[in-house]
C-alpha cells in the first residue's frame, strides 16, 4: 500500500510539472486585486490608458482576479476606496512629470490594511510608459512568489507585409502598443534576435540578388552582410549564448539545414535528405527539431547533432509544418483541414519528447510562428482570423490565450 | 532594486532613442524615404529602374529586360504540389526558346511564390521546389542553369488578395524575372 501511494505520489508530482498537462484554474479560486489610481498630472485620457494597461498586463500575470473598475483616491489616504475594502490586495498608484519630460510612477500595493509592496520607476519618456506598466506588473508578480515573466519587459520583434513584397521590421512590447519601424521599405523578413540582451537582430533580405542574411547592432544602427544563398535564407534560431545560429539554406536548391558559427562563419550542413528540411530549432542535450517532408508530408523531426540520427518527434496529425522548441518541450502548428475552396484552420500543439501527451493550445483561425519565450514560460504567436492579424499570448500554465490585434498589414514572422 | 528597475528601463529607452534616428540604410525605392522621414537615409534607385529614354529609337537595358519578361509566361501549380502540370507543361519550352536566344545576354531569376496558407518557412521552401522544378525543366531544355537564381517569397508576393479559389490559384507560381 506505501509503495502504491508513493508512486501515486510520484506520478502526481510528474504530472504537476509536466506543461502539456492542462491546468484548469478556477477564476474565483484566485486572489482579488483592484487598482487605484492618484494621478494629479496628466489628462484624464492619458491617466484612463495607463490604468487599462496596467489592468491588462495584470489579467495577463494571471494571478489575480482583477477588478477593472476605475477608482481615483489620494495616494497618501489611510484605507482604501470603500468599494475596494474586500479586496485581497489593491494597487495603488501616482503618475508623475518632472520639468524634463520624463515619467514615472510610484506604486505601492496594500493588503489587509498594510503596506506589503512599494517601488518607484522612471523613464525619460511618457510614449513608452506601457514599459513601466510592464514592469510593475512584473514586480507584482515577483512579489507574489510566482515564476518569473521575463518576457514581459522584453521586446518583440516582427516583419509585418505592407503590399506584395513590401514589409517593415517592427520593435514592439508584447501589447503592440509600442510600436518603432526599425526596417522601412524594402523585402525583409524573418527577423530574430541576435542575443539575449535583444541588442542586435539577424533578418532575411530579399532585395539582393540572392536571399542574403543581414545582421543589425540596434545601439549603433549599423549593418552587415552574415551570408547569402541561393533560394533560400532564413536564421531560424539562435543559441542561448548568441554564438551558433541554425540557418535554413539552399545552395543547390534543396534546403536543408545548417549550423552556422558566428565567430568562425563556417556552416555545417546538418541535414541532407533531398526534399524540405527546413526551421531547425535548438533543443537540450545538442538535439535539433526540424520540420521536414520526408515521410511524404510536413512533420517535426528530431536530430542528434552529435550521433546524426533522426528520429520522428510528433506522431500526431498528418500536416505539421512549423515548430519552436524550450527544453524538451515543443510547440507546433498543425494543419487542422485541408479545404481547397474554403477557410483552414491550423492549429498550435505542445508536446514534450519525454511524455506521450499532446496538448491543444488554440481552437480556431490560422495560428502560426509560435515561438517560447526565453524562460519557457509563455508562448508568442501570429494569429490570422476573419481578416484580422493579431499577436498572441500563450500562458501555458495557466491556460490562457491573449490577444493583441495589428492595426494594419500583415504579420509575417516574429521574435521575442 | 529599484535601480535596477529604473536602469534597465533607462537602457530600454537609450535602446529605442538610439534607433529612432539610425534606421539602417534602406537600398530599394523611393517609397522607403517616406517610410523612414524621421530617418535622414539616402535612398539610390537602382540604375535599371532609373534610366530614361533619351531616344525613342534606342531600347534601354530595362526597357528590353520589361519587354522581353512579357514574353516568359508564368508557371502555375496545383494546389500544395511542386510538379509541372500538363496545362503549363508546353510553357516551359516556350519561355527556354526565350532564355536561349533573345535574353540569351541576361540571367534569369526564378521566383517561387504560394497560395495564402502559410508564411513559414515551410510554405518557403514549397515554393523553392516549384523554382527548383522549373530549373530543372528549363535545363533539360538547353538553357543554361549556371545562369539561373532562385528564390522564394512563399505568399508574401500575391498577385491576387481576394479569398477566392481562383485567386489562391492565380498566387501558385513561377514567375521569370531577367537580370542584367
């Protein structure tokens, strides 16, 4: 009887950290949270947009059911708003201009008629104040003893198609409120972060002559040439240390997949069966995922770098042409229906390569180009659905979707 | 801590100024100096696209490269195949007599472009093996492949936006561009 109980025990503990898993959470089981705002400067427009920034970026924390009432009470008051007083926790905050221009914030969180938080921020700037919001919801989330959410305050990175080959390559937070052009004119693509520190960026050129991979230091503006290749010229991932970069080429007209050294500026091929093998990804352990056609039809494929084996990693769905990969697990799309006179949908899955377990992520639309944030916590996406092109958050242990609409154009590839 | 709250979102800022006025040089047309106003980028148009007739009886470079690229029909394909259907099998001959002899002097660059279901590499690299095919098939034709380039947009260049059959079809194809 121990023995069972403890591999019950042991089973339940596998399952708890396993991501594929779906976590249902119930929203009146969470803490509340209301928000009070004790602006004295700034409009009354611009004081209503940071207070539902912030309220978003706290529903995105999800942790927290939040109330979206907006209060007004003096930042030093004593107690709280009368309608906030059953409230588990509640967030006040005062935004503030000094005679330069810049920004800032004070904010401190109450609970049980205590102070338990208090920070100050400041930017030189009041069009990035989604940033600051970004990072108090961050702070809070730190506060309360939750896993990190470093992407967050990062910055995503997308090439978004103006007209038939015209783009643009964008800078953005994670809402798509911020928004800064990096790349104007021209046919580029598939932009990626050179590093952790989102200091520099790689993307694919197609106004060469050939399809040419070009490189961008963010903080001096200069650019450079990495390589070209015939047909095809794609960084699609780079390792954590920024040193090796899994490139998608096609000298001969065949693309397969190659590691490229940074500092040496040797590539290796990795991959040489003579249809698609194309979207390497870096996984643990010097494994690589790829999406190839080689049994006849798009799936992802597992690479040992070091012995050469393959092995098929996704035995599910019969069109699965794109992944992104953290740790063990990966996310991929999957053509869900294959209607030649209407609308498909195309679905993202998880899976991890140490479990049999598939888990569904999104229900409908074209869903595309999911990518891990850097701490695996989180999933970025491009959803395309009746006509709209949208930017979505995945938080996989808490099983909820985002979404964050484009304005105009089309999204072609993302980072972040 | 809140320094360091406040530093790394001072870098963020020294980041996004420091780009505002350093877009990187943009080399295609003159629509991108619009597009990057705040930047002062020098915009050059590349020559072919510049030149202007100074005779009407002498055919520029360009002129010829527009008029014979009319002359080299687009290869359409079926949907998510790459081989050469029997409707466009009787282009390929037709546009490598071109290659052979009157654009004998100019590369040929194969461009590979797919319906809408997909931006991703993969749909890329579809596209690729319809240029492949077409590569191939114009070789074994007499055309000379160390003349040609390949390359693939996938669907990031539609001839046609509407979500019709017909357009999707219209959008899986081949076209012949000439270089100089």
């Amino acid at each position: 009887m121990k023995i069972f109980l403890s591999l019950l025990f042991a089973v339940s503990l596998l399952l708890s950290s396993d991501a594929t898993i779906e976590v249902v959470k119930k929203v009146d089981s969470l803490p509340s949270l209301a928000v009070e705002d004790s602006s004295a400067t700034y409009d009354d427009t611009f004081k209503v947009k940071f207070f539902k920034t912030l309220v978003s970026d706290l529903n995105v924390l999800s942790i927290f059911n939040v109330d979206k009432n907006y209060r007004l009470i003096n930042y030093d008051a004593s107690s709280v708003a009368v309608e906030n007083k059953d409230m588990n926790y509640v967030l006040r905050y005062r935004l503030l201009k000094d005679a330069s221009g810049a920004f800032g914030v004070e904010m401190k969180v109450i609970s049980k008629n205590s102070v338990v938080l208090t920070k100050e921020y400041k930017v030189n700037n009041t069009k990035i104040f989604m940033f600051v919001a970004h990072s108090m919801a961050y702070d809070i989330n730190s506060f309360m003893g939750e896993a990190p959410v470093e992407w967050m305050k990062r910055r995503v990175i997308f090439s978004k198609m103006t007209s038939p080959q015209k783009s643009q390559i964008v800078i953005s937070d994670y809402t798509l409120s911020y928004q800064h052009t990096i790349v104007a004119g021209g046919f580029n693509v598939f932009p990626k972060w050179a590093n952790k520190e989102q200091s520099a960026f790689y993307y694919t050129s197609f106004d060469e002559q050939k399809p040419t991979l070009k490189y961008i230091d963010i903080s001096t503006g200069k650019s450079k040439v990495i390589k070209s290749s015939d047909g095809m010229m794609i960084c699609s991932d780079v390792n954590d240390d920024g040193s090796k970069l899994l490139l998608t080429m096609a000298p001969t007209g065949q693309p397969d997949v190659f590691l490229y050294d940074v500092k040496s500026k040797n590539a290796k091929k990795l991959t040489d069966y003579g249809g698609i093998d194309v979207n390497g990804q870096f996984m643990d352990n010097g494994n690589i995922a790829f999406v190839s056609d080689r049994l006849g039809y798009p799936n992802i494929f597992k690479l040992n770098s070091n012995s050469g084996a393959v092995e098929q990693a996704v035995h599910y769905g019969k069109n699965n042409s794109a992944c992104s990969t953290y740790k063990n697990y990966i996310v991929y799309k999957a053509r869900e229906t294959s209607e030649l006179f209407s609308n498909n949908t195309f679905n993202l899955h998880l899976i991890s390569t140490e479990t049999d377990f598939i888990r569904r992520l999104t229900a409908v639309g074209v869903n595309e180009f999911p990518k891990f944030s850097i701490d695996g916590d989180a999933i970025i996406f491009i959803k395309n659905y009746q006509g709209q092109s949208s930017i979505g958050i995945i938080r996989i242990n808490h099983n909820k979707n985002f979404l964050f609409p484009l304005e105009s154009g089309k999204v072609q590839s993302i980072d972040w | 801590m809140k320094n360091i709250v406040m530093s790394s979102v001072v870098a963020a800022v020294l980041l996004f100024s420091g780009c505002s006025d350093k877009d990187p040089k943009v080399e295609d047309n003159s629509g991108a100096a619009q597009a990057v106003a705040a930047a002062p980028v020098a915009t050059s148009v590349p020559s072919s696209r510049s030149e202007s007739v100074s005779s009407a009886a002498v055919e520029s470079e360009s002129e010829m490269i527009a008029r014979l690229q009319k002359e080299l029909a687009t290869i359409n394909f079926d949907f998510d195949k790459f081989n050469i259907n029997a409707a466009n099998q009787p282009k390929v001959p037709a546009n490598a007599e071109v290659l052979k002899t009157k654009a004998s002097k100019f590369s040929t660059k194969l461009e590979g472009n797919c319906d809408e279901w997909g931006s991703d590499e993969y749909n890329i690299a579809l596209g690729l093996k319809r240029a492949n095919e077409v590569k191939k098939a114009l070789s074994a034709e007499g055309v000379n492949a160390d003349k040609i380039t390949m390359v693939s947009y996938g669907e990031s260049n539609p001839v046609c936006t509407e979500k019709t059959k017909e357009c999707w079809a219209q959008n899986r194809r081949v076209d012949f561009k000439l270089l100089p």
